[in-house]
C-alpha cells in the first residue's frame, strides 16, 4: 500500500480517536436517573481508548522499524479490542515527564485503579459485552456484565468522594438521585481527562516517537486542558 496513504490514515485515525473519546465523554454526561443507556458511552470510550493506543504503538514501532507495522506485528496474535493489554503496552513506552506541571502524568498511566477498572470494563465490552442482552437470548454464557461494572465504577468513586455513610444516605433520598449521577459523570470523566491528558502529553514530552510531536494539533483537545477546566467541559453534542 502507498505508504504516504498510510501516514495519511495515521493522522485521521489519531483524529478519530480523541473524537470518539470526546463522543463518549459527552454520552456519560446524559446519564441520569432516568437514563441509563450506558452503550453509546461503552461504545464510543472502548474504540476511542483502542484507536489512540494503536495508533502509539504504530508509532513506537516505526521509531524502531523505520516504518509502519503489518497487523500481524502489531498485534502479535494478541485480540485487538483488548485494551487492558493495549494499554499494558502502552505502559512501556510511556516515561515520566519532567516537568511541573506533568509530574503525576506517569503514575495517572500506570497506577489508577480507577482507570485501570475503566480500562477493564471497556476492554470487556469492546471484545464481548457489548451483547451481553442477546447472548442471553441465544443461550450463550454470560461473562461480563459491563453495564454493571460501570456502575460500580460509579459507586466507588462517589463513596471515595461523599464517603460511605454520607453516599448512603443520599442514596435513600429520590430527590438526590440525579445529583448522585452527575457527580459520579463529573468525577468519573475528570479522571479520563487526566488520564487522556497523561496519555497525550507523551506525544509532545515523550520518547516513544520522534514523529509523535507532528500530531499535536489532532491531540489538544486533551493534551491542553487546563486543570481549572477539569470536569467542567461540556461534551454533548
């Protein structure tokens, strides 16, 4: 294939995936007491997170290679909608940046249980749950309910943020519900923009390619986020 159609395809589908990621992002913040239709969120994250991997580790490997991978190199007969092992890989050729004001960006990659519970979650749903309902339907075992997990994914970050007694007793109060969720959307998408900000920031402080620092106007949707903006952008389109 004509390799400047390759380096072509490259930057729309780094493009692609801050779009999807921003597509997710604004489908959690319509989740509300009244609508919990989570796979649009699902969806759009798991492929969003997939693309932006992928398309690093093409990336590493044309640093190394001089050019970019075949399939069969890049996913070394790895499932492709596995993320959590994507993101693994991506671990390795991520380094801590140093500067100020990126200095927690690395531990945000490799350490969040929150992230690394999102991760999960979307990996699941990416490579089996997202028919979770219809494998029901036909009779298939059921091994991951994704749309449950991301619940508790909501849970944990309000107890870790109200703490247990004060989430509980919001709980039992119908009037609190829809604040209940948009405090876990709000919590829960300011850790992906951390995350996504930590992940993006490689391309302009990393090593893992000398070519990454090209992409930088398909990035700074998340690259440039300030902290003041953290939680705050509304992504509904």
């Amino acid at each position: 294939m004509n390799q400047t159609y390759r380096n072509i395809s490259l930057v729309i589908e780094i493009r692609n995936s801050i779009e999807f990621i921003k597509r997710g992002l604004g489908e959690i913040q319509k989740i509300t007491g009244s609508n919990d239709f989570y796979h649009p969120a699902l969806q759009f994250l798991s492929s969003g997170f997939e693309r932006l991997f992928k398309t690093m580790l093409c990336l590493s490997f044309k640093e190394k290679n001089n050019r970019l991978p075949s399939y069969k190199e890049l996913l070394n007969g790895k499932n492709g909608h596995d993320i959590i092992s994507l993101k693994s890989e991506i671990e390795e050729i991520c380094i801590p940046v140093n500067r100020t004001f990126a200095s927690m960006d690395y531990d945000i990659i490799t350490k969040d249980k929150i992230i690394n519970n999102i991760c999960k979650t979307l990996s699941e749903y990416g490579q089996k749950s997202r028919y979770f309902n219809l494998d029901a339907v036909l009779g298939k075992e059921q091994e991951f309910d994704a749309i449950k997990a991301w619940e508790k994914i909501e849970t944990k970050v309000l107890k870790d943020h109200f703490g247990e007694k004060v989430f509980y007793d919001q709980l039992q109060n119908p009037k609190k519900l829809d604040s209940l969720y948009e405090k876990s959307n709000e919590l829960i998408i300011s850790r992906i923009e951390l995350f996504v900000r930590a992940v993006t920031r490689q391309f302009i402080f990393g090593n893992f390619s000398e070519d990454s620092k090209t992409f930088l106007f398909e990035i700074q949707t998340f690259s440039d986020i300030e902290d003041s903006n953290i939680g705050k952008i509304d992504y509904r389109f």
